[in-house]
C-alpha cells in the first residue's frame, strides 16, 4: 500500500506568519490520516526573480535543485497562499516559476504533475485568501496537479490564541479535514 509523502510549505516566509500557521494545522490532519509529512520553509530556499536570461547565464540555483528534490519525492502536497492584492505571492510565484523549468532534461512538470494538492490560505480580512487561491490553484492545474477544494480562513487573528495555538473550531476542522483528505487521496489515487 503507497504512503502519502507530503511535502507542504507556505507563500510567506515572515516569521509570524499566519499562513504557517494555518498549514500547520492541516499538517497535522494529513499526519493523524498517517501520512509522512516534510514542511519547509521557503525562505530557506532562496532563490533571484525568474529571469530567462538569467537562468541561461547561470544555471539553475542550488536551492531550486534542492527544493525540486524534495517535491520528486513527494506524491502531495500541502500549500498554505497569502493574498497580496487579491492576488498570488511574489514568493510562491517566483517558486513555482523556478520549480516549473526544465532541469538536465527532466520536464517542468516532473515535480507537478499527478500531485494531490491541498491548497489553503488565511489573511485578517472578511474574504480570507478566497480571491488569491483561485489563482494559484489555476497555476498549480496548468502544471498537473489535481487540487482539491480548498480553504480560506478570513480574520485569522481572531482563531489563534496567545499561545499560537488554534482555537477557532471551524477553521480548525476544515484545514485538518484538508489535510487529512490529501493523505486519503493521495492513496486511492496510487
């Protein structure tokens, strides 16, 4: 029987992040639904704004390859997007522009394609991330993956305690439902 390996990372690399927190929350629902769970943290993978020119003068950064790595070897995923005017994150884009080029002959979509994604998203305001994920989730299909529906958690401030810890019910109940649907999935689809 497959195992779900799931790698899941978030569009923010602020330390405080409420989209870090969000994910997570649905990475305990995909490891309660027992699945193998990597996080990483963008900002330790950092690499220039995609530039054609660029990457034809120097190659492809040591930290794409590494990143790439390690979503080959993962059968989900797990994305938690902010909304920067009501849009994708220059980070998650510029990380999916880096991840979709060909690599020594390997495709684009060799690290994409047939992916179970779990795509999430959490901001202050009423909508959440709900304008944002359609976005990336158009992105992330473009590419082969299969996204599931996904979650925006609006106000999040208000379902975290001081503590860090998540105390809004519903919120909480989606996002590990999310995660526990990407494990599930991910297994039926083996």
């Amino acid at each position: 029987m497959t195992t779900a390996n799931i790698l899941a990372f978030a569009g923010s690399a602020r330390k405080d992040s409420w989209n870090r927190k969000v994910l997570q929350v649905a990475v305990e629902g995909a490891r309660e639904a027992g699945a193998e769970v990597t996080v990483a943290n963008l900002g330790d993978f950092p690499m220039p704004i995609y530039n054609a020119d660029w990457h034809t003068e120097n190659g492809v950064p040591p930290a794409m390859r590494e990143l790439r790595k390690l979503m080959m070897s993962a059968n989900g995923l797990l994305i938690a997007s902010p909304e920067y005017n009501t849009s994708i994150t220059p980070l998650l884009k510029n990380t999916i522009d880096w991840l979709s080029q060909d690599v020594d002959g390997e495709s684009g979509y060799a690290p994409f394609k047939d992916k179970v994604c779990g795509l999430m998203g959490a901001s202050n305001g009423a909508f959440g991330t709900i304008r944002a994920l359609p976005h990336v989730s158009y992105i992330l299909s473009n590419l082969g993956v299969f996204v599931l529906p996904v979650v925006a958690v609006p106000t999040v401030s208000q379902a975290f305690d001081a503590e860090g810890k998540m105390t809004g019910e519903r919120p909480r109940k989606m996002l590990t439902a999310l995660g526990a649907r990407v494990a599930r999935t991910v297994v039926k689809l083996a």
